[in-house]
C-alpha cells in the first residue's frame, strides 16, 4: 500500500459526484467501493447512458438504447446519435488559458479559450475552401504545438478525418502511413528542435507531398523561421500555401453533427514488423471514452492544468488535448524530456502549473535510475495526480513517485492501447494506491487468460495475457484499405475468439487488480513510450 485518499479527496472527486448523481436522480447506488466498476460492465448500456448525461455532452442524444448487440463484432453504440468532437472541445469561453504550448527552446505560446475558437472557426473556413468535407482526411506532420491542437479541431468540426505524426518520424515512414490514406490536404512544419539541435523539414515536407497524389493544398506552418513559404516555394512544394492563407477568412464556427460512429481520427497501430495500419476511431465514441478517462480516473475539470509527453503520433496526445472536453488548460511540451536533463517536466510542472501530469511509464523508470528527486528541483505542491501510461508497472517506480515527488498525490498506473483509443487499466482518485498494480477502468471488462484462452480465476492462477471481453465505445471502426477486417481480426480477434487480445501479459493480484507486465510489441517511440500508445 503506497497511499490512501483523503476524506476530503474523495468527497471532492468528480467519481464520487458521478455516484451521488447516480443514486439521487436514477436510484443507482452500491454498497461496496466496488459496486460501481461492476455495475459499469454489467450494465454497459445505462453507465454509458450516464456518463453522456454527466458529463454534459453537446449533441443529439436520439433514441434507442446505448448499446445493441453483446458482442466484439456485432456492438453498435449509440445508432441514432448526432455528436461532433471539436464541439464538445470548445464548449468553454473566456480569456483564461486554453493550450499552454511550451518549445525545448523556451519559446512559448498561450491561446484562451476565445482565441482557440477563432483559430479553429478560420482553420476549418481554410479547409472548406480547399474542397474539405465530412470524410475527406487532413493530413499533418507536425509537432506538440497550438498548430497541430487547432487543425486537428478545425479538421473534426468539418467532419473530415484526422491523421498526424510528429516531424521526427522520417520521411519514409510518414509516407507509408499517409499514402494508403490519400489526404486532401497535408499540413507540415519547416522545421523542429531536438536536444539543441534544429532540423530543417522543407524539403522532406515537399517530397512527402510529391508522393501523396490529388493533394488540394500543402499548408506550411512557420514553426521556426518567418521565411517557411518562401523556402518552401524554393523545394517546389506541390500545391503550396501558407499557414496564414489557411487562417485568413473570418468564420463564425459550424459543426457538422455527425452520426455516433462518424470517422473522426487515424491511429496509425505499430505491430512488430511491416507498415503501420491505419486505424480508425469514431467521434461519440473517443468522445464518450475520453470523457470517462479524464471526468472520472483523473479527475479533471475546468480549474485544472493538464500535461501529457507524448508527441502528436501518440494516442495519449490525442488524450491530452481531449482535456479540453473537460474544461482544462491542456499543457503541450515539444522537446526531448531528457534536455538538459530529466528534470525539465518537473521544472516545467513547476512554471505553468500542472496539476495532472501524464508520462510514460519508461520515463518514471528513467527518473526513478537517475536518483533524481523532482520535489528538491521544483515546488510541485499544486499536483494532484501523476498518471503513468505503458507497462510494465514496477512497484519501485511507483513507490518512487510518493518518495521523491509528492507523498499526496494520486498516482494512477495506466495501461490500454492505441487501437482501442481509451485505456483498458485506470486507477480511480478514490481508491488505494498499491504498488505495482490498477484496476480495470470504468465500462471495460478485461480478464487475464492462459494461452487455452481459459481465464485466470485468482491470484494463485498462472500469469496470462490481458483481454477485453466485452465490447467499448472507443474500439475501431475500421482500418483504412482493409474493409473485410482482416488484420484487426488476425491481429486482435483471433487468438481468443470473440475476445480482444492486448498482446501484453498480466495477472490478478491478491487485490483484486491487474498487474501489467511485458508486451509482446515492444517498439518504442521517441518519447519513450510503447508504440500505439
């Protein structure tokens, strides 16, 4: 046991709140700290229905039920729902920070929640022009900045389709991702900073566009160098315009309501070897998943400041900046979190205010080797919650964060998977904190398998692998180019039929929980983390 929230924490969590709502207009209360992860997979339908009321969300409700059909393959959520993403983003007005966009360099950019909308009002005015509609794919190659936050919204407010990697990703691998795709506009940087170093991408942005075929526009976003057009005009970028053009209409802000299951990004999966799939998740139900992740685990609300590392091919960024749905500053780092040395984050927690900061779990274990000790390099008294994402979850690393950053913050081991869109493990900010170990999130029902495919029925049972058993709002829709389903179903469904395979071990602990070990695609990314998170 490594902590215990205090009374006035969990009286205060939005979890508890969702409880006492519960009980109060629907007559759904629990007699055990238990009864609400039960109630969650037992009655998808009305705890989905709930979280949607909840939390408040813009769109159309329509009839039927949440959920029809029991299984993987045959689950619809929400069939007669209308929903848009980017609206329920910018539900907030009002001066106060809305994205804090921090550079390795030092140089930041703060944008309200007005400005925000103005931005993404005259962004999605840009794409219209340029012939973007409702499932046509905006295509980026941008780093963790405003830019990316406001194409990405301006993109889903059209009902266009969202896919983006980070600039440091090579040009091969980008074009691999991006051809099967074929965008109707591709929308890139000049050029990054890493560990000190500036990299020019003008020309690698213009050979990119040359092998992406009908491209109606190539947007270069002055990311470092007010000249970025004209060296881009001099690459002989291919259907070139400027970051500013794109911007330059004055729009009042639409949104296209879209169905429930409406195309809204590309997680591009990373598997062990070949091409990375493009893999498509649905508005209502990133939307739904989001909400529950950030209202529920992590608390989150309008008074927070909200930080991830991840770069912008990463799903835990997609999760980031649905910290906007809950009202929160989003807080952006573009850099390497080792320069000048690990405690660039903390110090950073420490300037903009984090309150809720998410890493990846090799990060936590990169600190934790160093010796380094971040409440000695930074006052980190306004955290609430450090959340750590991947695995494997070592009860050192754990006990590392209460030792050296806070003895009160909630620390929430995390686990799931790119493409599942949503975490599948989440602590919750009213439970115990035992090293090594989390519970399932909310609405997820997962168990732990022998390889017969036989579930694990307690502590004493041999480690397994960790399944999804009953179907979540956030699952794939589809992979782009592969309408039969092939790969997901070899890949995902075949191993344990009628279940989703994580590829990663587990097993059940004395507790109750899940202790999340190895995988078994353990690529890692630039920031650190596991691909496809």
């Amino acid at each position: 046991m490594l902590w215990e929230p205090s009374a006035q924490r969990v009286a205060e969590a939005s979890v508890t709140r969702f409880q006492d709502w519960l009980a109060q207009d629907h007559g759904v209360s629990f007699a055990e700290r238990t009864g609400l992860a039960r109630w969650s997979v037992t009655q998808p339908g009305p705890f989905w229905d709930a979280v949607w009321e909840f939390c408040a969300v813009e769109g159309d409700r329509g009839d039927g039920p949440a959920l029809t059909g029991t299984g993987l393959a045959d689950a619809r959520w929400f069939t007669s729902a209308r929903v848009n993403y980017a609206e329920n983003a910018l539900s907030r007005r009002g001066p106060a920070p809305a994205i804090i966009a921090v550079r390795e360099d030092g140089v930041t950019t703060v944008v309200s929640w007005d400005e925000l909308r103005r931005q993404v009002a005259r962004a999605a005015a840009g794409l219209r022009r340029l012939g973007v509609g409702p499932g046509d794919r905006v295509a980026a190659v941008l780093p963790s900045g405003a830019q990316a936050v406001v194409a990405m919204l301006a993109s889903a407010s059209l009902g266009a389709v969202w896919a983006c990697g980070p600039p440091e990703l090579g040009l091969a691998d980008i074009a691999d991702r991006f051809a099967p795709i074929t965008p109707k506009v591709l929308i890139g940087v000049d050029g990054y900073t890493r560990e000190g170093q500036v990299f020019d991408s003008v020309q690698s942005l213009a050979d990119l566009a040359r092998r992406l075929p009908n491209l109606a526009a190539t947007v270069v976003v002055p990311y470092l160098a007010a000249d970025a057009l004209t060296r881009a005009a001099q690459a002989r970028t291919p259907a070139l315009t400027s970051w500013d053009d794109l911007l330059a209409a004055t729009e009042d802000l639409a949104w296209a309501r879209l169905p429930f299951d409406a195309p809204l990004w590309i997680q591009f999966s990373s598997p062990d070897t070949g091409v990375a799939k493009p893999v498509v998740h649905g508005h209502g139900g990133i939307l739904l998943e989001h909400l529950k992740s950030l209202v529920l685990h992590l608390d989150l609300g309008p008074d927070d400041r909200f930080c991830w590392l991840a770069t912008t091919g990463e799903a835990t960024w997609n999760l980031l900046v649905s910290g906007l749905l809950t009202g929160s500053a989003i807080v952006l780092y573009d850099g390497s979190p080792a320069r000048p040395d690990l405690s660039i984050l903390w110090r950073l927690a420490e300037a903009v205010e984090v309150t809720c900061l998410g890493l990846p779990a090799s990060f936590v274990e990169a600190c934790h080797g160093s010796g380094l000790v971040p409440a000695s390099v930074a006052d980190l008294s306004l955290l609430r919650t450090v959340a750590a994402f991947g695995s494997p979850f070592t009860p050192d690393a754990a006990a590392w964060v209460y030792e050296t950053v806070s003895p009160s913050v909630a620390f929430s081991a995390m686990s799931g998977g790119g493409d599942l869109g949503a975490p599948t493990i989440a602590a919750l900010p009213t439970a115990p904190v035992r090293a090594g170990e989390a519970g399932a999130a909310l609405g997820c029902a997962v168990a732990v398998v022998d390889p017969a495919g036989y579930p694990a029925r307690g502590p004493a049972d041999v480690d397994g692998e960790l399944v999804v058993t009953m179907p979540m709002p956030s699952m794939p829709l589809f992979v782009w180019g592969d309408p039969a389903g092939s790969w997901l179903f070899q890949t995902r469904l075949a191993r344990f039929p009628g279940w989703w395979s994580q590829n990663e071990y587990a097993r059940l602990t004395p507790s109750g929980a899940f202790a999340v070990g190895n995988v078994l695609y353990p690529t890692l990314l630039p920031s650190g983390v596991r691909a496809g998170y």
